[in-house]
C-alpha cells in the first residue's frame, strides 16, 4: 500500500469541491449532479434544461483546462489500446444510463442522503470494477 | 442566473477532479487494483470528502425550496431492479478496464491526446443507446 499524505489531502481537498459543487447545484438550481444523469440529459431529444446542462459540462470540461494553463497540468497516464478505450467508453455510457447513475449520482449525491438504491449500486459497480481490474485488465492488456 | 451557477457548479466540480487527481485513470486503477501491492487509499478520501458536504445540503432541503428553482428533486426511488444491479455492473466492467468514470472522461478532455476523446466520443454512443433502449423499454 502507498500512502502518500499529500496525495490524500489533495484528494480531500478535491472531494470537498466536488460535494460543494453538488451542494451548491441543489441548494440553488434544484438538481442532482449526477454527471451520467446531466451528459445523457443533454443528447436526449426530449431534454428541458439542456441550457443548464451544457454550462455544467462547459465548467466541468473548462476549469480543468484552466488549471492545466495557469497552475500546471496533472499528468495523466490512460491506456494506449483503442479497442479497449472504445469497449470501456460504451459500457460506462451504457450502464450508468441504464444504472441511472455513476461515480457522482449514485457514489455522492445517493450515498449521502442514504438512498438504498444508491447504495446497492454502488456496492456493485465496486465490486465488479475492482474484479475487472485485478483479474481481466491484465489479461486484456490494458 | 441558473445557467450561471451551472457553469460554477461544473467549473468547481472539475476543479476538485483535478486537484484530487481523479481525472488520471492510472491513480483510479491504483485504488481499484486491490491485489497489486501498491494500493493507492486516495479515491476514498475523495468519495468521504465530497459526502459530507452533500449530505449537510440533503439535510438543508427538508425545508423551503431551492433559491432559484420551485422545487427540490422528489424522494429516491426505491425501486431494486435487474436494470439497476445490471447497469451498475456494467458501469464497474467499463471503469475497471479503463480508469475513467463520466466525469473524469470530460474533465480529462483538455489534458490528454486522443485516448479521452474516444473514450468520452464512444461513452456518449453508449449513453445514446441506452438513452434509446429506455424509450422503448417504457
């Protein structure tokens, strides 16, 4: 095990922006930011606050960028394998629609109002992530 | 306005992706890869530290209404279903091969070559389908 207190204050730190920024679009806009729930949101025909939506995403995708300009870009390591990049790109889209949920709907906004729904999906999308990791990604080569 | 806290809501949410390094697939994988020797606690401490202040704001919605909407959502639903077991699973199948959950697939956009644009071009295929399979499932 590593552990690497910088890493982990870093990574509080993040997490309590994150649940702040969940806060916040409660408290004032009334919505879940489950970030599944506002991406599947916008390409659906029938969406009525694809405005709010798109600025979502617009910050979600653009502050990171900034970061990268003004601070200092984070290195990112993420497999080479197209095949596998495509696969995983269709089952987290696929999923979390059909899960109605992912990391954020279900891991934050769910688990912290103890919704039991939440919980068991979580529980699972864990689980099955942590087999896949350990037991299938080194034999598909990621 | 809502717009405008739309876009700090998401502008805040992908700050903290950054800072806590959940946008780097390799530290993800490092906590979920239990079994390597090298287990990385860091996307723990990122799930506890962004409950806390969800949860002090689910208290908040107990009374009144939002400041700039009518309503707060409705009560979870508390439906168990094979749909939810069986997306949740295949979420977990997607993110243990990759590394990259929806959030950190946008918020990784600026910061890396093509590997997060397919995967964020290939998640939004996956999203469509499901998208159409609900439509005709209800």
């Amino acid at each position: 095990m590593i552990f690497n207190l910088t890493d982990v204050l870093m990574g509080l730190a993040g997490g309590l922006l994150i649940g702040a920024a969940a806060a916040l679009l409660l408290l004032a806009n009334g919505k879940i930011a489950g970030i599944s729930g506002i991406v599947s949101r916008t390409v659906r025909q029938a969406s009525n606050d694809r405005p709010e939506t798109i600025a979502f995403i617009a910050g979600l995708i653009g502050a990171p960028a900034l970061y990268g300009l003004l601070v200092a870009p984070p290195d990112i390591s993420i497999t080479q394998n197209p095949a596998l990049i495509v696969a995983g790109g269709i089952i987290v889209g696929l999923g979390t629609v059909l899960g109605n949920g992912c990391t954020s709907g279900h891991g934050v906004c769910g688990v912290s109002r103890l919704s039991m729904r939440s919980i068991i999906a979580v529980c699972v999308f864990m689980a099955v992530a942590v087999l896949t990791t350990v037991f299938l990604r080194p034999v598909v080569g990621g | 306005m809502r717009i405008a806290i739309a876009l700090l809501a998401g502008a805040i949410f992908g700050l903290g992706l950054t800072i806590s390094d959940m946008v780097n697939p390799a530290r993800v994988l490092a906590f979920l890869d239990v079994a390597g020797g090298a287990w990385d606690p860091t996307l723990a401490f990122v799930m506890g530290g962004a409950i806390l202040p969800m949860a002090v704001a689910w208290r908040l919605t107990h009374t009144g209404t939002p400041f700039l909407a009518t309503k707060f959502p409705g009560p979870a639903s508390r439906v168990i279903d094979a749909r939810l077991v069986g997306g949740a699973a295949l979420f977990g199948l997607g993110w243990g091969l990759v590394g990259l959950c929806p959030g950190p697939a946008l918020a990784v956009l600026s910061l890396d070559g093509w590997p997060a644009w397919l995967f964020a071009a290939a998640m939004l295929g996956g999203m469509m389908l499901a998208n159409l399979l609900n439509r005709r499932g209800s």
